[in-house]
C-alpha cells in the first residue's frame, strides 16, 4: 500500500532528496538560530524495571515473548534510584530518565514511580519517566510529583508500525501523548531507525512528529541495537549517511526540539557521531548504559566532546525571587 503524501510529506520528502552537503547547510542554518551549535543536553537513563515485558515490539530486549540475554527484574527501590541519580548529576547529567518494561503501569506501581520522580527533581535534576501507556489520571499524578518529560516513541510510520508490534497500536500511542500534553508535561517523542523501513517510512514517521503541534520538545532518534532472540536480529543495517540525513531533516522540520542521539552509538565512530552533531542532534544519552545495552564510557564521551569544541548543557538554576527586605529596603 502506497501512502498518502500530504503537503508536508512532500516538504519532507523534498529534504532528503537534497545534495548531502545542502541539506547539511540548511540544518545547519536553523540550528543556529534556535541554539549553540557547541553544546549538547546529556541525560542519563536507568532502567528501573527490567524484562518480562507483555508486548511484542519485534525490536526489544524486554519482551517477555522473546528468548533474550535480558531476565525479569522486579521495580527497584527509591534508594537505588536516588543513588544512580546522584552519581549521574556528578558526571554532569542535566536529566534522569527512568524507563519501565512495562505496557503501561499499574496504579500500585505508579505511586512507587512518583516517589522516584520526587526524589529525582529534589536533587536539582530534570525528571524523564517512560512507562508505556497510561490511563486516565496517571498522567496528572506525575506531574504534580514533578516530572518534566514523558518519553514515548512512535518508533516509525504508522504503517511500518503494524509490522514491528501486533500488541498494540499507533492509536494508543498518539492517546498517550495527548495525555501527557494535557497533563502540562514536556513530550520526549521519537523513534528507531533502521527496523527494515523505507524512506518513505522515514518521511512519514517525521511528518507525524512534526505534526504533534507543537513538536515534541525532546526527539530521540535511536540507531536500531539488533538484538539476538528478537524478530529484528537479522534486519539489514541502515546506510548511516541516510541515517545523518534523517537527523537533518528533523532538525529542519522540528527546528526548537532538541534532537537527541540516542541509541546506537556505541556502534558509530566519532566521525559518524560528528557528522550527527553537525546535521543538528544536540543531545545524548550520557552514562555507560542504556536500558540493557552498553552506551559509551563517559571518558570516552567527554574526549570526543573536547576534540570538537564542544561542551556540555548546564543545567538551568531556578531565578531566585527577591527577598521582602531587599526589594522594600
Ligand atoms: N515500555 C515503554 C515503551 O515502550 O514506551 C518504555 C521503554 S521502551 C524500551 C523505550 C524505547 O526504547 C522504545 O520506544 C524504542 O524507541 C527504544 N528501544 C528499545 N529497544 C531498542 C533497540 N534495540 N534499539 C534501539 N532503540 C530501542
Ligand atoms: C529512547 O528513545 N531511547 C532510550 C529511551 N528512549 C528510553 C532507550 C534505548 C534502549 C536501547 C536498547 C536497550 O538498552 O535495551
Ligand atoms: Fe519493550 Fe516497551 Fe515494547 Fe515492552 S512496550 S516490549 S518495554 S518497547
């Protein structure tokens, strides 16, 4: 079935078929009008409940359906998570993000979640949780703990979707993030690239995002991690240039949303990871771990940040109201 292009799919579509060196310019060009080129956001992800997962997304360590190197783990404990918040805060972290194997949460398990996240923002960091999909009310409970951003991914277009997960559906996804947005919390909105999808695919899965309205404030673009045991494993590789070109196109068509390299990067050499930084990615997963796969060692992210200039977000410290007596006095 052949999708149908709307104006801004055409737009898009238009992008990647610019010359490589033009449509890097033209990213480029709106990055610097909306940010440093020279800094980039790191947030730091925790698993904080692992495996054993009911849903079949073909690309996942943690489905329970898949035989995979990853085993159940029951929901950690808030001193666990106040620990590795504080380790990620003194290596320079900005925002923790705490992702759950879940469909969606419970309500028991939610009121655990909203003790970590107001621990979290209580330590001076951005709060991040992925869950799965929430149900009416979930949503509020987060925000009044806190919380800044939901993440939860499109992952592809609408229609590459029903090949990759048969559990649920792209509708429910879009519920989700309605949710969140009525709720007053930032969307961290993305996707994998790489799953065995067309161009086209990408160009629709973009055309979604930017049509959010507004954009996800947060996009990760993830690098598909094969994992073995999955539905995925054997998916050919995706051209990294293309991949370079699908950051510059969101860059351009989402131009105030941090870009975020996310997974992935273990694989790709510097180069590579530059040539993102230079089509506008300004953000990363910043830790030696992901959710179950390795992310590089934080030595090795602060050498390549020094070699291209570049530097770390500072995290933003609250304005101070004037006190009764100097402002009277
Ligand atoms: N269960 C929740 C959900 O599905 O929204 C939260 C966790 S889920 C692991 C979060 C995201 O991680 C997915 O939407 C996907 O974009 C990304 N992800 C998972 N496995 C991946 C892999 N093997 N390679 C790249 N990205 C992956
Ligand atoms: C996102 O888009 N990528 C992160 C985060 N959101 C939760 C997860 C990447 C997971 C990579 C595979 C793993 O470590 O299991
Ligand atoms: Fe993995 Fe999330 Fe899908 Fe569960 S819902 S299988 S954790 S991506």
């Amino acid at each position: 079935m052949v999708a149908v292009m709307n104006r801004d799919s055409s737009r898009i579509a238009a992008l990647f078929d610019l010359p490589f060196s033009d449509l890097i310019h033209r990213a480029q060009t709106v990055h610097r009008q909306h940010f440093d080129p020279n800094t980039v956001q790191l947030s730091t992800l925790l698993s904080i409940k692992t495996g054993g997962c009911s849903e079949d997304c073909g690309y996942c360590s943690q489905s329970a359906r898949f035989d995979t190197h990853v085993d159940r783990e029951p929901l950690l404990g808030l001193a666990d998570v106040v620990q590795a918040a504080q380790a990620a805060k003194a290596r320079g972290a900005t925002r923790f993000c705490m992702g759950a194997a879940w469909r969606g949460p419970k309500d028991k398990d939610l009121d655990v979640v909203v003790e970590m996240v107001r621990a979290v923002k209580g330590l001076g960091l951005e709060t991040c949780v992925t869950l799965g999909q929430l149900k009416d009310g979930q949503a509020a409970r987060l925000k009044a703990a806190g919380l800044d951003y939901y993440n939860h991914n499109l992952d592809t277009s609408r229609e590459h979707y029903a090949n990759v997960v048969h559990t649920h559906g792209y509708d429910d996804r879009l519920r989700t993030l309605r949710q969140v947005r009525d709720a007053g919390i930032h969307l961290c909105c993305g996707g994998i690239l790489g799953m065995g999808e067309s161009r086209a695919d990408r160009v629709a899965f973009l055309a979604e995002l930017a049509a959010l309205n507004p954009p996800p404030e947060s996009v990760p673009l993830n690098m598909l991690i094969k994992i073995p045991g999955t539905p995925l494993q054997g998916v050919p590789a995706l051209e990294p240039l293309e991949f370079v070109r699908t950051i510059a196109v969101a860059r351009i068509v989402m131009p105030t949303s941090y870009v975020r390299l996310s997974a992935g990067r273990q694989q790709m050499p510097d180069h590579l990871q530059a040539l993102c930084f230079l089509a506008g990615a300004n953000s990363v997963f910043f830790g030696e771990q992901l959710l179950t796969t390795p992310n590089p060692d934080t030595g090795r992210d602060l050498e390549l940040l020094a070699k291209l200039g570049m530097h770390a977000e500072l995290p933003v410290i609250p304005a101070v109201p004037p006190s009764k007596t100097a402002a009277g006095s």
